[in-house]
C-alpha cells in the first residue's frame, strides 16, 4: 500500500468480507432477466439495454 486512501480501502474491503461464508457448494448463476433465472437471446437485449432510452417519436413528423 502507497498511501493512507489504499489503506482505507483495504480496510472497507476486509469488513465487507468479514461476512462472507464460503461453503463447498458449486456456484449457480441465474440471471435476474427471465423468471426461470436462464440465459436466453431474448433475455440478452433488455439487459443490454437497461438504462438507454430513445425520445425518438415517428408520429410527429
């Protein structure tokens, strides 16, 4: 560590992990984008895109 904000730093990160628990389990992913928790194409776009948005109006020209 080169200064005092690296120190703080590292001590946040050690309190965060302080209530870490590790099992023997095999991690799952799941995704948060379709009910059944799956990867799909479909479900690949809405997170893409999450955030973004067009004012774009056809009808007004």
């Amino acid at each position: 560590m080169n200064n005092v904000e690296e120190m703080a730093e590292f001590v946040v990160l050690c309190d965060l992990m302080q209530d870490t628990q590790f099992t023997d389990q095999d991690d799952q992913i799941t995704r948060r984008w379709t009910g059944h928790g799956n990867y799909t194409s479909k479900s690949a776009y809405p997170a893409q895109l999450q955030g973004t948005f067009s004012t774009y109006d056809g009808k007004s020209m």
